[in-house]
C-alpha cells in the first residue's frame, strides 16, 4: 500500500541477486550446469470459452463455434474452458488434463483420433500433413508512460490454417484476456542448488482454468506469489488483449503477432461526466440553522459527481466551522471479496465558517465545504468506474482500484512530501493543518488561529512521529474547487470528459496550493491499481533502520568471490532545456536561491568552482551575502521572504493572516499569499536538503539528475518501479564512486527468445545523502494565546505594570490544582471580591506539570503570580500572566525549574491537549458527559475538560467563563493570583484521579466546590 520512492528490493530478490552473483565468483558444479544448459520457457494460456448456445429446434445458433464446424474442425466437445486447455503455448503446444490440471506435452505423429494430438500434424493433417506445432518465437515486455502501462508483444508462428484458426479464436480476440509466464527453465534457487522447470503447472495457471469465485486480483496475487517461491526466475503478465495483425507466408505458414496491455491501459480512456443514480449521503456534526449562502455548486445533474457533492452539500446547516461525516451506500468491500456495505467516513466533511469571498464573482460563498481526497476517491472508485456485477446483487467487483486503504483511511500509507512550516495558500482549492518549522530552518513563530486549531483536531493529514511526510488522504479539498475543475474539463469528439485527466487537474492544483514543491504522479498497474506516486523523495522514520539495499556487481569476475551477471551498461547525460536554469544555478556551493532549487546538483557539484562565473544570484540578493557562513546566509534568505507572509509585529493584518485569521479569501490576498507560498516553500525545501558542515542533511535532494542510466541482466522478476538499489564501482566516474549517487528504477522490459531471458532496468539517479537525525518542530506562536512561546504577545496590549508589584496590588484569585493525570492538570479557580471575600469558584484545565518545559507543561505551583487584563487578536479580552514571585516578577518572564516561560494567558479552553502549551482554560463545570478515554482512548475516566459537551458547547462556556472573570476583574487593571497545588504537596506530587479521597476531601468542603462536578 505504501508509495514510498527508494525502497529496497525484496529480501528474496536481494538474496538471488547475490546467489547469481557468489556463484559466479566460485565456478560452482550447480552454476557451470545452470549457465550451459539455461534456456527460456515461454507459455501463453487464454481466458476465451467457446459457449454453444442452441435454438428452440435444437440447432446450433450461428457463432464462433459453428463457424468452426462448418469450416471442418469439430469442436463439438470442446465446449467451455476444454477448447483453451487443449491449446497452451509451451514449447508448442501442451494440454492440461486431470483433476489436478497437470501439463501433459504432445509427441509423435498425430494418429487422426483428435486433431488436439501429436507433435506434428497438430491441429489436423488433412491440410498439409505432419507439420510442426504453432508456437511462440518470441516475447518482449515494455513499459510505458513512465512505467504506468505495460505493453506486452508477442509472437505466434503456425503452420497450417487449422493451427491459425484455433490460434485466432483464443489468441487474436481484442478485449480478452490472457496469461503470459516465462522465466528460466533451469535456475539456481536461494539455496545456491540446480533447479528446472519442467512441464509444471502454476497456481496462476490453474486459476485462470478454474477461477470459481477468484477474482483477476486473486492472479495478480498468485503471480506475485509464484515469482517469490521460484526466486525471482518466473515472471507472469496478466493482460487483455488490444491489437493483433498476421501475415500468410508462401510456404502455407502464418506470422502472428497479438499486443497484451495490463488493465492500466483501460483507465486512459474511461470517462466522468456520466450520470446515474447517487447513494451518498451527508451528515454534519453540530448542525445550526439553515444557511441561505450555498456555496458555488455548479451543474449539479451535470455528472454522477457533480450530483453527489451537491447532495451532501444539501445536508451542511449553518455557517460554522466544524467537522462531518460521510455514509457512503453499496462501498464493494475488497477485504471481504467485494460484497457491498455501508462505510462510514468519519469527521470527513470540514466546513469553513464567517468566510468573506468578495470578488469570486457571485455572491458571498459562506461556509466553505471540504472533503477529504480518500473519501472523494471512494466515491469514485464506488459510483464511477467499471464493475463487473456478474457474481450477484450483493457483489460488485470494480475492475480497477485505488490503491488507498479506504476502510482505515486514518492509517493510509499514501505519503506525500510535507515540509515543516507549510501551508496551503488557496483555500478554495484545499487545506491541510499547518505546523510550524523545525531545525536547521529558523524559528519562523508560525502563529496559531481558531479554525486551524479545530482543522488539526481531527485531520489525518499529519503523520504520527514523522515531520516530513502528509498523506495524501488526509488533503480536504474544497468543493468549489472540485466542480471548477469537472466544468472545466475538456472533452474529446464524443463530448466525454477523461478521468485521469480529472485526477491529474485535481492534484495539479493542491500541488500548487502547497506551495509546488511535490511531484505527484498518477500511474495504473498492471493488475488495475491507480497509485499515486510522490516523485520528491520523502523521509520516514520508521522505515530508515529497515533499509538494505541489493548491489549489482558491474563487471568482471573476484575469484573467489563473486561475478556480474550484467550483460551491459550504459550511462549518458539528455539534458532537457527546462533544466538549463536549475544546473547554471547548481553550478556553486549553494543551489538553493530564490530563483530556484538546485541543491541536488550543487550536491553533486560540490568542491568544485566556475573560474568564471563562481556564483549566480538575483540581483536582489546583495543585502543577504554580507555574510561568510552559507548557512546563516540562507538563514537570513528564508526569514526575509517570510517577513513578507507575516509581518513581524503585525500577523493579523499580514497576507498569512488575512486568510486564515480574518478570512478575508479574495482574490487577491489568495494570490499575494500563494506567490509567496511558492518561494517560501522551495527556500525551505532547499535548506533541508544542503549538507550541513558533518555532510548529513535532513532530507534527500529534490530532483533527479538527468542521467540515463541502464543496465542489462540475465532474466530477474520481483524488482519494481521507485525502488533502489546499489551497483559496484569497477567502471563508474569519480562522482558515483563509494556511494556517492542513489539509483533508483524508472522503467523495466524484459525480452525472452531463444537466446534467452533479459531484463533490462531504465534509472535515474540522485546524489547520495547521509541523513541527519530528525529534529522536533518548534511550537506554533500562541503568544496571541497559546503559551508557548518565547516571545512576547502581539495583540492590542496596553502598558505593563509597573517592574514589581504596587502596594496595593492584591490577591484576586487563588487557584488550587487537585489532580493531573498526565494528559491535563485540573482545578478549582477562586475569585475573591477587593475585600477578600469570595464572589465564586470556576473549574480549571492545564497542562500536565512537565518541569515547567516551553509548549508541553503547565507552569510552577506554589507560587505568586502577576495577572493583568490584555487584548489579544485571537481571543479578545482576556488575562496575562506576567510575572511570578520566584522570577522577582520580571516582566513577561516565568521563572522555575530552569525554564523561563512567557506569553501565559488565562483565555477559553475546553480542554488542555491541542488547546494550550501553558495557559489557564476556566470554565462553567467539569464535563460528566464524556471522559478522557472518549477522545483519547486510555482507561482514563477523568472529566473531558469542562463544559457540557465536547466540542459544542464546551467552548462557548468556557469563553462564559472568561466572559465572567471580565466582568468581576478586567477593570482592575492588574492583580495577584497564588497557584497552589492540593495540600501543598510538590511538583509531580498531585493525585492522577479527581476520585482520590484527598480531592473528594477538598470537593466535599464547599458547596461551591460542589456545583462544579
């Protein structure tokens, strides 16, 4: 399911490959045996049963069999599958014969009891006589489209025209399928021992004979099965059969020649504005009132697609920002033999509300609706594609697939490059949630707004662990954007419009939304798997301790050692004009400029200088190379592109802002943004992927060097397109000596004839990189709110309070902490009138106390703290925490532990994980609806933070609760607050449960305390 690039062979391919290799380098009896005897088999069996349908007189209706009869070939009793088994290719032809289907080949004369007998005179006699068997002369393999589709050519020689008849009714059928096998028919096994193939009889075989309630899939399968048992000396294509042409010859022969192309060629044609009966159904979360702003859903009985997104459309209530779910009717189950059933896609849907989007040139399009791409797929690959609905009502078999685990999309293994501190630019294309930027980029304090808080909450866009990679599942794509490009698509003469290039147009646009710095690809298997390809390589953590490569040894023989099996290599260098810029800017020590990203050939490049021309930059570039330190300069380059998507001092008015604080999504802030998104993006990308002074860097260099690369063998199967290996260095330049280039397979032919078995392997190459370890990201600038960052908050503060605290400064508020379980720390909030009397009691969510760590703990108890009222742009009028006594009540600095922390507020907060990184969320009561293991899934039964409900209206009365310190407190100005946990006990010390006797003790107290549970 992964589509990862670079991934090694599998071990039993790497094992033959050294096997072959070892062997050579011994001169072993089992490998002199298998080199002078190694010639290749070649088989070809059809899929085409003759049907003998009959009149109500009993006579035979007019068809292919009759035509046969009346042409003097009596087939009368070869009806269904018998007809095919008696017509096998192999070395001739064989039969298949018995309940155990065994491969039985023909000899002798024919004896005239069955024209199916017989070396010579197969096919009859009363023609021409004892002629040979019609068999095939030879086999070649290629792919196409950049590997997506395979074009298999065979050649079929027979000798009589009853040869050539039965040839042409299984063989020469466009549409029908067929099974191809070849491999080598004596081989060294993984053993190092002399194996044969001798009239043996495959599982695939046997399937297609006898298929019962297999599918095509249930071959590919077997296929891949058989290649691994026989060690990568088997190869098989499953294929339909698409064009074929023949030729008489003088001497009464005929040349046959039939073209076999895997499933994926079927999908280039298929079409998306067809029109029938939809079963999708849309439910939105938390609805509110009906809205009278649709968004623009244009022709929607335009196509099945059109009519679907328009339904669930029809079921979005309110303008609100929030998540849905989808029911997708009748979804063919593959893990379950394709028999239909309801899938449910939950929190699939994402709404956008209080959207401005003047100048789209229609009315105001409020809320903008999102579906993830899996979920989209879904659709498609249920309501759109071909299914074969013979087996049954209840089953459906599509005959292509997405290759997207659509029963566990969270899980899916569809990766595309993510880089930290992107973002999507357009929202009316997509949307992902963003995170700020990790090391060796600076600190860019990306800064956290509401409607991305609630995206990250349930989007499976993020990868667990794994900074580098999204997946491409998880990308919600925005309605509008999906029926622009269905109106859009152009359609051919018969005014049908082209699913592929639907897809291609849809992922062109999140590309670009992304800032363009991924390359994905859309390619179809031959066994009908529509995989997208992300050609920018990733970086994934979990995989990079797995990871051994096979090497080929290039040339020539180590007695004792090992030998090459290659039987060629070739390498030479087709530079295409768009590369002309990229190699004039990766012809210096740094190709990572604004102009472009050329660190893959700088890589390449590095120690060496142009004497001429040794460095090329923009012009504009003068006041960022003052400095020595490449690193810092590219530093400075990043952070200065940056201040132009978010001004320093002023976030919310910049064009980051415009979009995802104010929502103002016009045209023009959306361009501003995604021109700037684009340099933003491919500077970042550049920095991860530049040696640092060790040589290591964070991510593999973007782009391929454009190098042809190939290299011949003796036949191998099991090897796939994207994945690497090694070679040896004997006959290779400087530059790809002691591992200095990645290789990695773009394209794979095999040819088989007489001479034998050859694969060929087509590459294309990278600089090798020695990866350093993956820093954590820095956290989202929450000074707006948040509390973890370093740096002050920007909102509308007025001037702080004096250094130290007035005379008459007094204590407002006393905040009693009474347990932490680890995910977040719970409290009771006091408020005291001027007088010291109490007015009332809030409960309290925090941070787990963490040693008082920046972004991931609450801060210190037992302490005296300086609270002042304060605006903030993202939640209004609140409270910040300022100073505390064992800091000496510096300004903004909180001092314990070692850590100093800064920007802490008190401001709503349902709940402490994924809402704050320090800060104080009140609120009316502590939730008794839902517990932590609701949202986390542990065994904790503490209260989900406070409130009545998660999400709604748990945030609303939080933000009462805020709303009610404001009332009692915000005119003061400035005010003391004490922190103090339970009983007084220490740091870490707290209970884990609010059932603890000592809590129930405290609760029990005050009827004030009471109200809160």
């Amino acid at each position: 399911m992964s589509n990862l690039l670079g991934q090694p062979f599998e071990p039993w391919v790497t094992k033959q490959i050294d096997v072959r290799q070892k062997s050579l380098g011994k001169y072993s009896t089992a490998q002199i045996q298998s080199n002078l005897v190694k010639t290749p088999f070649i088989r070809l069996a059809s899929s085409v049963d003759l049907t003998f349908d009959f009149e109500s007189g009993g006579k035979l209706k007019n068809g292919v069999p009759q035509k046969l009869i009346d042409s003097g070939l009596d087939v009368s009793n070869f009806d269904g599958v018998e007809l095919a088994k008696k017509s096998i290719l192999y070395g001739g032809v064989v039969s298949m014969t018995g309940e155990n289907n065994n491969v039985a080949p023909n000899s002798g004369l024919n004896n005239s009891s069955s024209p199916f007998n017989g070396a010579y005179g197969w096919g009859g006699i009363e023609e021409r006589g004892y002629v040979p068997m019609p068999g095939i002369t030879d086999v070649s393999v290629q792919y196409q489209n950049n590997g997506a589709l395979t074009k298999t050519t065979i050649n079929i020689k027979c000798f009589s025209k009853r040869q050539f008849q039965i040839i042409d009714v299984l063989y020469l059928r466009p549409g029908y399928s067929l099974l191809l096998e070849f491999g080598h028919s004596t081989y060294l096994n993984n053993d190092g021992k002399y194996d044969s193939f001798e009239n043996f009889s495959s599982e695939p075989l046997r399937t297609l004979f006898n298929p019962k309630d297999k599918t095509q899939y249930d071959i590919y399968k077997e296929i891949k099965k058989s290649k691994e048992e026989y060690d990568g000396n088997y190869e098989a294509i499953y294929g339909k059969i698409t064009t074929f042409k023949w030729s008489f010859n003088s001497d009464g022969s005929y040349n046959c020649q039939l073209t076999l192309t895997g499933m994926g060629d079927v999908i280039e044609s298929l079409k998306m504005n067809i029109s029938v009966e939809d079963e999708i159904e849309g439910e939105e979360k938390n609805a509110g009132e009906e809205s009278d702003d649709p968004p623009l859903i244009s022709n929607k009985n335009k196509s099945e697609l059109n009519k679907i997104l328009f339904n669930i459309f029809q079921t979005i209530e309110g303008d609100k920002t929030d998540f849905g779910d989808i029911t997708l009717q009748n979804y063919p189950n593959p893990t379950k033999k394709f028999k239909k059933e309801e899938l449910i896609f939950k929190n699939s849907l994402f709404t956008v509300g209080d959207v401005d989007t003047v100048g789209w040139g229609s009315d105001n399009q409020s809320p903008q609706v999102y579906i993830t791409f899996g979920s989209l797929l879904s659709m498609i690959q249920s309501k759109i594609l071909l299914h074969d609905n013979s087996r049954g009502v209840d089953t459906s078999i599509p005959l292509f697939r997405f290759d997207m685990d659509f029963n566990d999309l969270k899980n899916d293994e569809n990766y595309i490059l993510r880089i930290p501190g992107g973002f999507s630019a357009d929202p009316r294309i997509c949307l992902i949630p963003y995170t700020n930027t990790s090391p060796p980029i600076p600190n860019l304090e990306l800064p956290q707004f509401d409607f991305n808080e609630i995206l990250s909450k349930s989007s499976f866009w993020n990868v667990d662990g794994e900074p580098y990679v999204g997946r491409l599942a998880g990308v919600f794509v925005n309605f509008y954007y999906i029926t622009k490009v269905l109106d859009e698509l152009p359609l051919d003469e018969e005014n049908n419009a082209n699913l592929m290039d639907f897809l291609k147009d849809l992922i062109k646009g999140i590309t670009q939304s992304l800032g363009g710095v991924n390359k994905i690809t859309i390619t179809v298997t031959e066994d009908g798997l529509i995989k997208f390809i992300e050609e920018i390589p990733q970086r994934l953590k979990k995989v990079e301790d797995e990871i051994e490569y096979a090497r080929f040894k290039t040339f020539g023989v180590e007695p004792g050692v090992e030998g090459s099996f290659l039987t060629s290599l070739d390498l030479n260098a087709e530079i295409p004009s768009s590369f002309t810029a990229t190699i004039a800017i990766g012809s210096q020590s740094n190709g990572n400029q604004k102009s472009g990203n050329a660190t893959a050939f700088s890589n390449y490049n590095a120690g060496l200088k142009d004497r001429i021309i040794p460095e090329k930059v923009l012009s504009t570039n003068d006041n960022e190379s003052t400095t020595e330190d490449e690193d810092k300069k590219q530093e400075v380059t990043i952070e200065s592109n940056f201040k132009k998507i978010i001004k320093i001092g002023s976030s919310l008015r910049s064009p980051f802002g415009a979009i995802y604080n104010a929502k103002n999504w016009f045209p023009e802030n959306i361009d501003t943004l995604s021109n700037l998104n684009t340099t933003h993006a491919s500077l970042i990308l550049g920095r991860l992927t530049q040696p640092d002074s060790k040589g290591e860097q964070q991510l593999q260099s973007p782009f391929f060097l454009p190098f042809n690369f190939s290299l011949e063998m003796e036949g191998l199967s099991g090897m796939k397109l994207y994945q690497k290996f090694k070679i040896s260095e004997e006959i290779l330049p400087p530059s790809y000596e002691k591992g200095g280039v990645d290789i990695q397979i773009k394209g794979i032919n095999h040819t088989v004839n007489n001479s034998g078995w050859k694969t060929k392997l087509d590459t294309q190459s990278v600089p090798a990189a020695k990866l350093s370890e993956i820093p954590t990201s820095y956290p989202l600038n929450t000074s707006e709110g948040g509390g973890g960052s370093s740096s002050t908050s920007t909102g509308n503060i007025s001037p702080p309070p004096p250094s130290n605290p007035p005379a008459d400064e007094i204590q407002r508020i006393t905040l009693r902490r009474l347990a932490d379980d680890g995910e977040q720390t719970y409290g009771i909030m006091t408020v005291f009138d001027s007088s010291g009397k109490v007015l009332y009691a809030l409960p309290t969510v925090e941070l787990p106390w963490k040693g008082n760590q920046n972004s991931i703990s609450c801060i210190p108890p037992n302490d005296t703290y300086r609270v002042k009222s304060h605006s903030s742009g993202k939640y209004g009028k609140c409270f910040w925490v300022i100073g505390n006594g064992k800091g000496g009540f510096e300004f903004d600095k909180l001092f314990g532990n070692g850590y100093v922390r800064s920007s802490v507020l008190i401001h709503k907060s349902p709940i402490a994980p994924g809402w704050l990184q320090g800060c104080i969320g009140p609120g009316l009561k502590f939730n008794k609806t839902q517990d932590m293991k609701d949202k986390f899934g542990d065994s904790n039964t503490n209260p989900l933070g406070t409130g009545d409900f998660y999400l709604n209206p748990s945030k609303e009365q939080s933000q009462q609760a805020v709303d009610k310190l404001i009332g009692t407190l915000y005119s003061e100005g400035s005010f003391l607050m004490q922190i103090k946990n339970l009983n007084g006990v220490g740091e870490g010390q707290l209970p884990k449960n609010l059932n603890d006797p000592a809590v129930q003790t405290y609760v029990n107290s005050s009827d004030l305390y009471k109200k809160l549970f």
